[in-house]
C-alpha cells in the first residue's frame, strides 16, 4: 500500500491502511499518511478490475470527466464543499493513476470522504429517503454533460435481455457441470423472459430517454454523514455512462428496501417492505420529479423488480461460468445470491400493485 500510495501527489508519511472488503469488482484500500504538520489525511486507493473494466484507461477518461462536471457546479454554489465531493491525486508521470507493469493492474487514488459512512444494507427509512435524493440529485447533477464525451466503460451493462442471452449461453455450455443445481431457478427465468424488454423495447421506442445515469446504484455507493445520516457524496463512477433513470432507481429499489443483504441464505427474511420503498421514491422523486417524463416515473416500481431479476440473472450466469466476474467466498456464493435476488423479485412482484399506487398518489403531490 506504502509503495502505491507513494506514487501519487500524498503528503506525508505512511502510517497504514486497511482493505475495504464490500465490493464485488475492485480492490480497495484506505491509507493514512501522517504530515509534517501532524495531521493525519486519509486517501482510498483502488485498483480497476480489467477482467471487468477491458479498457481501464477509458474508464479513467470517463471518471475525471464526470468529476470536473460535479465540482464544477458544486463548487459554483459552495466553495467550502471541496472535501465533500470525489477527487483524484495526480500521479507520477502526470496522469490520474498508475499501471504496475509487474503485478498488472491501474491504480487510482481518491480522497477519503471524512465524517461519512456508508451502510451496505438499509436499516430505516431516513436512509432509503437520504439515498434516493442523493442518486436523484446526482442524475441532476449530470443530466447536462456532453454524452459524446462519456464512453460505453461496459457495453449493453444493463440490456436485460442480453444478460438474459449470456445466460442462456452459460447453460448451454455448462462448463463447471453446475446447471443441474438451478434447475429451478432456470425454469422460474424461462417465465419471466417475456418481461426482460421491455425497458429497452420503450427506449428503441423512443418513450424513454437515455440519460447519463450512474448504473450502479446501491445503497453502499453513497456516502451519509455519520452523525445525521444526510446524504453527501455519491461514489463509484466507473459505471456513469448513457443509460435509463430507471436503472438507476431500479437498483435502488433492489438495495434499498430491503433489510437482508444480497448474502443472505434465510430467503425468509429477503422482501421488499413499502415503508422503505415509500421513503426511497419520495427522496428520489424530491431531487428528480422535475427532469422525469411521466413514462419514467409511471415504471418506478415495474424498474425494482427488473434490475432486481437482472442482477440475479447475472448472479446466476457468473455462477455457471466459474465465478469470474464477481468476489465470491465460497462456490455457491453466486448460486446463493442468485436465490436471494430472484426471492426479492418475486417479493417486489407481489407488491407491484401497492407500489405503483403509491407512486401516481405521491406524484400527484408535486402538482402546483
Ligand atoms: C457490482 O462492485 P460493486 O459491488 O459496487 C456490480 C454491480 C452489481 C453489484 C451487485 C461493475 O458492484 O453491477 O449490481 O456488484 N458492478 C459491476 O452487488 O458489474
Ligand atoms: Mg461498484
């Protein structure tokens, strides 16, 4: 860590760092350096996943661009939200990270958000609000970016019937023996397939829009005040790239109303519970009503349990092809959240109905 660290423009002596363990993708540490001053300043570093990630460089590119935008407009309003808000530190050789030709692999390095945490499940509605706001007003944010400056980092990301293709793909290969363990799981998809485009069938339409969006909405990507739970600073944007709002809020959905992580094995305590979903789109529809088409928000609830069977069809592929894509702790990790992601949308299916009522009453609220 001493060794990364010491590439990039840090101030003072190492003192130590720890690996933070709640991503599936990259590798993160925080370090600590010690100034001559005597204070002790934290920085993230984190290395890109190029199995993920093919073109990291691009990724980067993507990244400082999507940075300069949100300081630009944050710090046009309050200069003193400078540490509240993601930066890079220059790197030896001039640019905003490092390649390690040895050990392979692109390191970048961020300041640490101070006085922030992050929660990786939802405990209570004030969190489901604050995280709602926080990615509304982030698409806000970035709504007026050039989208020919912004790069596919990951093309077709959130084209469910693609994943839905890959998939079917992993069965028919079959490589780990494995397909005979998610019969069911296969058979329950084979149902819902029908219903796997229609976001993308309304974009070819032309009924939604694309937007730059963040695409990887959960709720451990924003960043609350310790002491009040106030959302400030939404990380994680090697994802930000053209895409519909309603990823961004389908993820949400998925991540913030329900109490058991994506872990979790007991499928009885995996369900969508209205009171968070109820905050969630209040939060979001308070940063967000003002850009959102009717055709958007009419599917808020519909964007849940579709990002949610996604993510679950992915869980499920990467499960059948070996556990390359995602960190997984043990070989039915990804069979495990498979499970759980499908029994969150079939929780959030049964609620569709409640859901989507309580959207068009709470929309009606905005109404002058
Ligand atoms: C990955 O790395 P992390 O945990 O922020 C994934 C998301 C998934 C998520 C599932 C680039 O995000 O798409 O929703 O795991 N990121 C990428 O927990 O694939
Ligand atoms: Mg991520």
């Amino acid at each position: 860590m001493a060794r990364i660290g010491d590439q990039f423009a840090v101030n003072g002596d190492f003192l130590y760092g720890e690996e933070l363990r709640n991503g599936h993708i990259n590798t993160t540490y925080r370090v600590c350096y010690r100034t001559e001053e005597g204070h002790e300043d934290r920085y993230i570093l984190q290395r890109i996943n190029d199995y993920v990630f093919k073109d990291p460089a691009q990724v980067m590119r993507n990244v400082e661009k999507v940075i300069r935008h949100i300081s630009w407009k944050i710090l046009r309003r309050r200069r003193d939200a400078a540490g509240q808000t993601l930066q890079l530190y220059p790197a030896r050789g001039g640019r905003n990270y490092i390649t390690l030709p040895e050990e392979g692999g692109m390191w970048r390095c961020y300041n640490n958000i101070e006085g922030t945490h992050t929660y990786d499940v939802v405990e209570n509605t004030r969190q489901a609000y604050q995280a709602g706001y926080a990615f509304g007003s982030f698409q806000d944010l970035i709504s007026d970016m050039n989208p020919e400056d912004i790069n596919e980092s990951i093309p077709d990301f959130h084209n469910t019937p693609k994943r839905y293709a890959a998939l079917q793909e992993s069965i028919r290969k079959d490589v780990m023996d494995r397909v005979k363990n998610c019969t069911a799981e296969i058979e329950l998809l084979r149902q819902w397939a029908p219903r796997l485009s229609t976001l993308v069938d309304m974009q070819a339409a032309g009924v939604l829009p694309t937007r730059i969006t963040h695409n990887d909405t959960k709720i451990n990507n924003v960043m609350l005040d310790e002491d009040t739970d106030e959302a400030v600073c939404v990380i994680d944007l090697d994802t930000v790239m053209p895409g519909l709002s309603l990823y961004d809020f389908g993820d949400m959905v998925r991540t913030a109303t329900c109490m058991a992580s994506e872990d979790e094995e007991d499928l009885s305590k995996v369900h969508m519970q209205m009171p968070l979903f109820e905050s969630l789109a209040e939060g979001y529809l308070d940063a967000a009503h003002r850009f959102l088409l009717p055709a958007e928000i009419d599917r808020m609830a519909f964007a849940g349990w579709l990002i949610t069977t996604e993510i679950a069809i992915r869980f499920l592929a990467d499960y059948l092809d070996g556990d390359r894509y995602f960190r997984v702790c043990r070989s039915d990790h990804n069979l495990i959240r498979a499970r759980n992601q499908l029994a969150l949308a079939r929780s959030i299916e049964d609620n569709l109905p409640a859901m989507e009522k309580y959207i068009r009453r709470l929309v009606k609220t905005y109404k002058r």
